[in-house]
C-alpha cells in the first residue's frame, strides 16, 4: 500500500505510480498526474498543512514527512503517511522532488479504536475513569493558575437496580443512554462528563469564578 511519485520542477511535470493512483482511486487513463489532481484529493482542512509541510522543506533543503486525510467522492476519509525529499543545483534551485505515499487507513482506525476503548465507556461512549482522572488533572493545573473554581458533581439513578430487574438490562442500558445524553446537553465547552461505572455518572465544572459562594450557586 505504498506508492511513488516524482515532480520535476523544471519541466512541471508529475509522475505516479499505479499504487498511487490506486491510493487516491483515480483512473490514470482519465486523469493526468497534476498537483491539482493532487490538492483536490487531500482533505480541505488538511491542504495548508501538506502545502506547508513541502514549502518549508524546499527552503530549508530537508526531508519532509506528514500525515494527512484524502477525502473520496463518495466522501469517504482516507489516511496518508506522505514523505519526500528534493535535489537542488548548485545555487540551492531545486530541481526534483520525490516520495513515497502510503495508505495507513487501517492502521489509524485500528488507533482511534483502541483509544476509544481506553478512554471511553463503550455503552454511553462518555470519557471513562482514566479519562476523566486526566481531564481532572488537567482541570486542576487550569484552575490554580488562573485563580478560578471548579467543580465535581456525582450523580447516580434512583432506582437503577429495581428497573435492570424488572424491565431487563436491555431498558436499563437505554435509560444509562439517555441520561448521558441530557448530562452532555447541559454542559459547557470546556467541561466533561465522565461515567464511573453502573449508574454512576460524574460533570467535571471549569470556570466558575473566583469567588467560592458564587461557584457553589453555579453547581445547584
């Protein structure tokens, strides 16, 4: 899942190799190789990046490497490990760039998926205790340097057992669903909500002032 590719400078002109066109599922007998072909196939928020990543490898005559999304036409996200190199004359021109594009979509949702596993509960899909215990960290380093409270509510559901027992575990893991749901709704950017386990539910506050009676008439 690695291809090749080469820009020669001088000329304007691009080459890639069958892997490539393969990687960015571009017929060659339709479509030349072009940097707009190119550009058109990285994902928008992703174009500065690549652009930059070569840019600066040009004046600073090094090798460069960046990862980055191809977005399909059916708009489906591919991922790139993308790297390259250039040769320059004598007075620093450069004359020829080439690299390698590989396709490292599997391996990034292989990633994000056993980020989501680590961090995440996999019902309610809220930060689990690890995350939050990072987050709370986090919150805490915030907090002591810009002189502001904070806040952990814990919360439980009243009578959780009685309606696993009575309804099933199926209604019990709907109702855990939905609470987390109404939890995120009444949050701030900034602030968590975390899920400890069963139908324990923690909202980690952030920014509540300096003043302490203030803070605690925020959290009612």
């Amino acid at each position: 899942r690695m291809g090749s590719w080469s820009l020669d400078l001088r000329e304007n002109t691009l080459l890639w190799s069958n892997e490539v066109y393969r990687i960015f599922e571009i017929d060659s007998e339709k479509f030349d190789a072009n940097y707009e072909t190119f550009l058109n196939r990285i994902h928008p928020e992703d174009r500065d990046l690549v652009n930059s990543a070569y840019m600066t490898s040009l004046s600073a005559r090094q090798p460069y490497e960046v990862t980055h999304r191809l977005l399909m036409d059916d708009g489906r996200i591919k991922w790139v490990h993308e790297s390259g190199m250039s040769e320059f004359d004598s007075d620093g021109k450069p004359l020829r760039s080439m690299g390698t594009v590989q396709d490292i979509t599997e391996r990034k949702f292989a990633e994000e998926e056993i980020n989501r596993l680590a961090f995440f509960d996999s019902l309610t899909q809220l930060p689990n205790r690890t995350l939050l215990i990072d987050r709370l960290n986090q919150a805490l380093v915030v907090s002591g340097r810009d002189k502001q409270f904070g806040a952990l509510l814990f919360i439980d559901l009243d009578n959780f057992k009685t309606l696993n027992d009575t309804l099933g575990h199926a209604m019990g893991d709907m109702l855990l669903q939905q609470s987390s749901r109404r939890l995120l709704s009444c949050i701030r950017e900034g602030e968590s909500v975390a899920r400890l386990g069963g139908d324990e539910f923690v909202v980690l506050l952030t920014g509540l002032g300096s003043e302490e009676k203030n803070a605690a008439a925020l959290c009612e």
